[in-house]
C-alpha cells in the first residue's frame, strides 16, 4: 500500500511502478520504458510496429499566448520525435481532444489545422480520435509506426566505449524551439545503420541521459565543454547556460550512441548527409548508472532534475 | 470562420467538420466516421489494423463514488467494444493518464490494476503511455486491433431490406452496467460472416442507430415494441422506459444489420452460439435518414438525442 501522494512520489518512480502490473504478451517486443513500444505483427511480417502516446496540455505545455496551430503543432512533433528515437517511420495517428465548451469553434480548427500540416510534412495521416469536454485544452496524440523487423533503435544498446552524439543544440527550448521544432526523423531513420542506443530529449539531457544509461546498464564521461548549448542562452553566466543545456528539456534533438568502430564512417557519412549540426558529448563507460567529467566539479548539474509532471519541489 | 462555441455547436457537427480537414492517405482504408480506423499494412499484408481511442473522464463519466478499479476496467471495455463493433481483435493497448497531483498513488494504482486484469481477459496487452497532471482524472485509451484484410464489418454495409438486430438490453446502463459491462468480443467476431453493417451503442440507441443508417444512406423501420428495454427500467412508465432505452447510452451492445437471405440460418447458428439474448427490432428501408415505426405516434423519441460531450441544452 502507499498512500503518498503523486506530489511527493513522482512521474518517474510511477511509471516504473506502473510498469512492474503491465501483462507482457508473447508479440511485445518492447514494452513500457523506451520511447515507443515495439510490437511484432507475426513471424512471417517484414516490418514491426512502433506505438507512441503523448500529450500536449494548456498552461502546461502551451499558454494561453501561443497561437494554437502551433499546439497543434507540438502534439504531432512531439510523437513524430518518439518514433524518429526508435528509428521509425510515423504513419498513423488518433488525436483525443478534451476542451472546455466555452471554446469556439475556430480555435479548436484552428488546432487541426496545425496538426494536419505538420503531419502530412511528414507523410503520417490523423485517421480518427475522441473528443470530450474538460476544464483546458487538452491534445493526446496516439501514433503508429513501422519499422523493419528487428530494427528498432532502442534505449538498452549503448555498449562500453561508445561515443555519445547530440544533433543540433540544446536548452532554453521555452524561448520557442518547443512550438517550431523539427523532429529529427530523417537523421533517426538514417541512423539505424549506425546508432547502438537513441533516445529524443524531451524531459531534458541529465534526464533522459539518465533514461539511456539506465537501460543500458552503462555509465558515461561527459565531455562538459562540447555541450552544444542553444544560442538563446548566450545571456546567461556559463554555469546557468550549461544547466539550462541539462534540465529544460523540451529540445527534441536525438541523443544517440556510435559504436567506436563505426565512428570515423558514420561522421563521413552524417556529414555528406545533413547539415544539421552534430556533436560528440561523452564516451559511454562500464560502471552502471555512474556519469563522470573530466573536471568533476562541472557535475553540479547532474541530479535527475528533468520535467516531473508530478513532482512539487 | 465560425466563432460559436462548442457548447453551441455540439460534438457531432465539429467531429464532421474536424474530419473534412483531416488528409487522406492511400493507405487508410477507413478514416473518421466509424468506430474505429482501418488502415493497410501493405498489398501482401493477409491483415489489416483497426485503431480506435477513447477517454474516460472523472465527473463525466465516473464519479467520486465509483471504485477506481472499474474507472480503469471501463475504459479498456470501451476500446475493445469499438474493436467489437468492426469484428475485430483487440491487441494492443495505451494509456495516457491525467491526474491532479494530490491524488494517491495506490488510487492510480487501483486503476492499472482495474485495467490490466481486464485487458487480459480479452488477451490484449497494455504496453504503454503517457502520464500528465490535471484539474480531474482522465483515462485516454489507444487500441490497436487486427482483423483480415477486407473483413471489417462496416457502419456503412446495410442495405433495403436487412433485418436489425440488437444484442442484450438497453436503457438505464447508469445503474450499474456502465461500470460492468462485456464488450461483446466474441459476438462481435461471430458477426464477422453475417452482418452487413455495426455499431456499438455508447451513445444512445436513438443516436447510434441514426449514425448507421446515415453512413449506409438507408432508412429504417423500427419495431417498437421488439427494442430490449432493460430491467433496470421496470419501474418506470411505458413511455419513460422507451425513451430511456433510447438515449440512455453506454450500453455497449452490439446495432447490426443481416440480410434477409442470411437471416434464418444466422439466428440458428447464433442461438447454438450465443446465450446472449437478441432482438430484432427493425427493418431497413430506401429513404436515406428517415426513420419510421408502424405506429407512427410512437415516433416522440428519435430526435438525434444521445451523449453529446459539449452540447448545453
């Protein structure tokens, strides 16, 4: 019995918690604990699929100053960036609406429609949902992928010696890069020949790093001056750009490893291949669950202090 | 531009409006419009998927004095009725939680323990969601199911001449049966080789039966003395009773169609089948939308009155 509150328990310790009553059934290939679950369709399908869930709530995600195309916008980022994590391609999606019914008819359209654009930017189609009445906007995307058998990306495979890599730049993501970013979904599709784990940031670096090496049973030495620290950040003092870089969240970018005999090729290869920027942040070490730096007293930042829903500190 | 209000404008007109801006795929066989999407796994693939969501609501559709445990167990009955009602399989399951912080954690866990255990009596696994705060509890449940390719019983199959049936009884499900009820899976699958159209009734036979015959584009005629007026109504008059059974909702039985050529040897098969009782209680005819009875004074009920989430009346 545990009669504490969500306040005082946590997202995360729920979750694992949550996860421990779930039925496994002989075709989930992956269950709860990675970005999306992997389910087989049969032993002759070619491909698996990814299933993802997400939401994007008012005064939590949005305000009430964010036009609302860009909610909708969000929503479908935000799924699409999950599958990309897994290596995936999005196909479908189902959108539950909760809304208060004072709401007028235009935003609530308004809301689709930027759902609809973004999503066909990215070839996935919105093929249904539910809508119902509550006190906020609420939007709860439900998406499928597809993946070749076997193929998925997963959070568990970062190996001792594995260079870890983050695509673009991180941190202060609530300046706007949470409205207008793009998922990384040709990087995530191009790196399942390359990559051993991936996670996208969502809950923030310290967190979801944390998230991978925890799955992997690894550790990792943090390479604290090649964090690639968003420029919107360039206000601040050095140690508050870095902590923003580890705790915002909200970035999206994909958070990878290489295995170090694949690293010189798969640099060649990115390199020809995006523009987007690219940078080596850690080597994954043996000791489970241990983050090191160089200069150990750059660890200031490193407590598992990404979004909590719950959590009241 | 429209800038009425939800509650002005009500569910059933935004949700047509929301889908005529939602873009096709060649994939999607079915979009919005029936109980669930179905979509391709590709021309070779031997089955396609079913995708529904649904949401259950605190104060809406549970109240304080419901044991949390049957909040989870109605949410997943609801997915897997819709899963029913294209004859369909349900496997796969996600859950988005939304919870005010204050809440226990043994109260969310009551609601995964209410969910899995029901999940698992129809062999579908939960494999994952999402989790966010909120002002009231809110279940949104995304289900995958599988049926083969081409055989989804459709809202949109009736034709002239096809006998109604319904399963089980209706009306007055607020009593009890909206907690514990059984999605008819079997049935539903049964149905597969006999109906030419379905539905489930959540909102409401009046409303249900009116979203059958307009996507099929018929007319019907009703039997009203046939319709399975629940027990739970036996106290009331006559024509209480029937309008009860009408608009109630949250039945969950299953609305479907059998040609008249089929129809003796289904109801032999059925009655060898099924203990499950069934009504027919109605014959479609040409006149797309229009709805008749042999009495016509019986006609007081069939305004489209069902469960509209934002309507204010």
């Amino acid at each position: 019995m545990n009669s504490e509150t969500l306040s005082k328990f946590g997202e995360k310790k729920l979750i694992k918690q949550l996860a421990r009553i779930l039925k496994r059934r002989h075709d989930v290939v992956v269950g709860c604990g990675d970005d999306c679950a992997v389910v087989s369709l049969g032993p002759t399908a070619t491909d698996e699929l990814l299933l993802t869930s997400d939401a994007v709530i008012e005064n939590i995600h949005f305000d009430a100053s964010v036009p609302l195309e860009l909610a909708g916008r969000k929503i479908i980022g935000r799924v699409i960036s999950d599958i990309a994590a897994m290596s995936g391609q999005p196909s479908w999606c189902l959108i539950d609406l909760v809304a208060p019914p004072e709401r007028k008819v235009d935003e609530i359209m308004q809301i689709y429609s930027g759902m609809t654009k973004f999503a066909e930017e990215y070839n996935m189609a919105i093929v249904g949902g539910d809508t119902a009445r509550g006190g906020v906007l609420e939007l709860h995307a439900f998406c499928v992928g597809t993946i070749p058998r076997g193929r998925a990306v997963l959070r568990s495979g970062a190996g001792k010696g594995d260079a870890l890599f983050v695509t673009g730049t991180i941190g202060g993501s609530r300046s706007g890069k949470h409205l207008n970013f793009l998922p990384r979904l040709r990087e995530g599709i191009f790196l399942r020949d390359w990559a051993s784990s991936m996670i996208d940031i969502s809950d923030g670096l310290a967190s979801d790093l944390r998230h991978l090496i925890e799955a992997s049973a690894v550790g990792v030495e943090i390479f604290m001056d090649k964090i690639p620290v968003s420029d919107v950040l360039n206000n601040l003092l050095p140690s508050e750009k870095i902590k923003h870089a580890f705790t915002d969240g909200e970035d999206f970018e994909l958070l990878f490893t290489v295995p170090e005999k694949k690293k010189n090729a798969f640099l060649n290869r990115w390199n020809r291949m995006f523009d987007l920027s690219l940078s080596e942040i850690g080597i994954i070490t043996e000791t489970p669950g241990k983050i090191t730096t160089k200069d150990q007293n750059d660890l200031f930042c490193m407590p598992d202090e990404g979004f909590d829903h719950f959590l009241t500190t």
